[in-house]
C-alpha cells in the first residue's frame, strides 16, 4: 500500500499529512489533480458503457457484468467484488 501512496504522491494525485492525533499515521487526500483523474475515468467509464448498451442492448450489459461478477468471485473470492466504493468528492 506505501508504494503505491507514494507513487500517486510523486505523481501530485493524493496529498500525505501526518496525523494530528496520532504521529505514527499519515492522513491521505485527493489533490485537484487526483479528483481530475476520478472524473476522466467515471467520464470514461460512462461512455464506455453508454456505447457497449447502444451497440449491445441493455439487457446483454447487464448479463455480461453478472457473467464477470461471477467469474471474479469465482476466482478470486467474493470479498474481490467488495471493495470501497469511490466516493464522488465532497
């Protein structure tokens, strides 16, 4: 988790603060940057999945995300499919 903190702090994405209650922890935040990336992507994704439903049809959008849904959890486990959302930035 430190290398990727850091590699999204050297690429100005997440700010690290020291925590005010608690010297051994660090406080991480989106940087303008960083909420700029969350957009394009969530851009993206819209698009990408506006454009799949156009040519597809909803209804094999929604089969094809439970078919990968279920591979996933297959695979990987269930807790794959159950990460933290990201949340839109207040």
């Amino acid at each position: 988790m430190s290398k990727a903190v850091a590699d999204l702090r050297e690429g100005g994405r997440v700010r690290q603060q020291v925590d005010p209650r608690d010297a051994r922890a660090r406080r991480i935040g989106l940087t303008a940057r960083g909420r700029e990336a969350i957009e394009a992507g969530r851009r993206i994704r819209s698009e990408l999945v506006g454009e799949t439903a156009a040519r597809h049809g909803a209804e094999d959008l929604q089969a094809a995300r439970r078919v990968l849904a279920e591979s996933i959890a297959r695979h990987c486990g269930d807790s794959a499919m159950r990460g933290p959302p990201v949340l839109p930035p207040r």
